[in-house]
C-alpha cells in the first residue's frame, strides 16, 4: 500500500468555488508540495487526517478530511492538484497558513456530473465513508502521528 502519504504546505487560493456553489470549502495545496502523492497515479478523492495548527481552536486541531485529487484544465497541461475539506466548522479562512495531511486511503475515482446535486450528494457520502473508515483500529494511530504538530 501507497499510504501512508505526508503532505504539508501553506494554503493557496483558488476560484473559491468549493464553498459557495457546493457548500465544501477545500483548501488548497500548492503545486511543490504534492510529488509524495507520485506514489498513487489515480485522480480521485482521497482520506485522511488534515491539521491547521494556526487556525487550531484549542485542541490539537488534527481533523478528519476528505482530498480531491485531480487534474485542473485551467493550466492546461497535466498540473495535478490536491484540494482538502475539512471536516470542520472554521471560524474563519485560512489562507496562506500551513497546512499538514496524512493521506491513508482511496475513496473513489473522479466523476463527471450532470447536476450540481448529484455532486454535492456525492461529497456527502465521501465525508460519511471518510469518518467509518478512520474509526477503525488501523487508522486511529494516525491522528497523533509525529507529522502532525504537538500543540497545547
Ligand atoms: P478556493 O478556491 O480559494 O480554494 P474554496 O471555496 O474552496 O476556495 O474555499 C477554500 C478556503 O476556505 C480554504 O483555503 C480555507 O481558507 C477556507 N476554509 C474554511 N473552512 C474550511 C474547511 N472546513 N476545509 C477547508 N477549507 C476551509
Ligand atoms: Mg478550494
């Protein structure tokens, strides 16, 4: 198995899409962060951990998260990006601050929609599927592993 795979890098801007047409705000990683995720050829949506430690409120801020992992056409030749929702309900934006994942597993590929509801239901499975796979045994390490910041 390819996972799992360590992922750090500060925030970046996009079109800022995900959070006012779909109701899933994702962050997104910047380009030289993303050769961990060589390891695994499919485009798709991932799961995980994600952290923010500056955006962290009062815990040690280590969040489920789901990551789409795609190939944008605005850049035209092949630029693959990784986009991470977190499952959490931010005060406020995050923009340019740190971000730190651990990948640790395959959901499904990317898919083509005809209807934005047929997206969004599709992202709420992803987010249901992410937490019953974390709760088990084998994944729960991964919430105090070393890649995160110990914060508190
Ligand atoms: P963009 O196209 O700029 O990525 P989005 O609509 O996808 O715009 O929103 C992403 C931004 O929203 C993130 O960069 C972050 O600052 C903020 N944000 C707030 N809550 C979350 C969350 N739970 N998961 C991911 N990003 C979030
Ligand atoms: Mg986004």
């Amino acid at each position: 198995s390819p996972f799992p795979i360590y992922l750090s890098g500060d925030v970046q801007r996009g079109f800022g899409r995900g959070g006012k047409d779909l109701g899933c705000p994702t962050a997104n990683l910047p380009d030289e962060s993303l050769p961990p995720m060589s390891t695994v050829t499919q485009t798709g949506v991932y799961f995980g951990y994600a952290q923010v430690p500056d955006a962290a409120e009062g815990d040690n801020g280590v969040l489920p998260m789901v990551m789409s992992l795609g190939y944008n056409p605005f850049y035209g030749n092949k630029q693959l990006t990784a986009e991470i929702h977190i499952m959490h309900e931010f005060k406020s934006d995050f923009y340019g601050r740190g971000m730190k994942a651990v990948v640790l597993g395959y959901i499904r590929p990317e898919l083509d929609y005809v209807s934005r509801e047929g997206l969004i239901e599709d992202i709420e499975t992803d987010k249901r599927v992410a937490l019953k796979s974390l709760a088990r045994p084998g994944y729960e390490q991964y919430q105090a592993d070393s890649h995160f910041t110990t914060l508190d």
